[in-house]
C-alpha cells in the first residue's frame, strides 16, 4: 500500500493584465521567477475580470488603459463584487491620468506605478502588502 504523498501548498497567484502582449508577458515570467508564484496573464479589462473574479488572484496588476475594461474600472469591479479583495495595482505611461486617480477621494487602486515599471519596488510592494517572498 502506498502511502499518500504531502501535496504541496498552492502557490499564491498573481494576475497580471495589459493589452501590451509583450509587456504582460515579460512582467509575469519576472514576477514567477522572482517570487515563485504562478503568474496569469490577460490582454484587455474584460479577460483580466473574468479570471480575477474567477481564479481569485492575491494581487491585480493592471495597465490602466485596455480595451473592453480599462484597469479602473476592473479594479471597481472587483472591489464591488466583495469578498476577499486582492491587492490592487496600476500600472500607466499616462502620467496625467495616474495623478488624476490618485486624487480621488475613494482610492481605486492601493498602489500606482508609473512607466517604465520599476520592478524592485513592485516587489518591495508585493512584499509588504501581500507577504510574498523574492528569492
């Protein structure tokens, strides 16, 4: 009789969403080596809140202009569907917009980057907000 084997925790996912195929792409596969965690990818706000909502990632990391949804509005989505929030990060070369959203008196996002995305600070922020460990 075999013995049943330990299975290993789930590893905490993270969605990362931009309609820059390359830009998402390269950002995940840094963020899976970095943290060892699994990494999902989405093209346009629609398919980023389909798999937020469905996959349940820990953190949101989303370009803030996508077709379909933009990044703000799947992150009110996703805070007005309750539940265990995600960290919610904006990732933008619009500067004007940025500042725009930080301005506002209910916050959308936890945590706004500007581009080109400094990744040590995404990771000092994943880190500190979600627990997630760089190796």
């Amino acid at each position: 009789m075999n013995a049943p084997s330990a299975a290993s925790p789930p590893r905490p996912l993270l969605l990362v969403a931009d309609d820059d195929h390359d830009s998402a792409d390269q950002l995940a596969q840094l963020l899976q080596t970095a943290l060892q965690c699994e990494v999902a990818t989405a093209y346009d706000g629609g398919d980023a809140l389909v798999q937020a909502l469905a996959r349940l990632p820990v953190a949101l990391i989303l370009d803030l202009e996508m077709p379909v949804l933009s990044g703000a509005e799947v992150a009110m989505q996703v805070r007005a569907a309750g539940g265990t929030l995600p960290l919610l990060v904006v990732v933008s070369g619009n500067a004007r917009a940025l500042q725009e959203l930080q301005a506002e008196a209910v916050p959308v996002f936890d945590q706004s980057f500007g581009k080109p995305l400094r990744f040590k600070q995404l990771l000092v922020v994943l880190r500190e907000r979600v627990g997630l460990v760089a190796y």
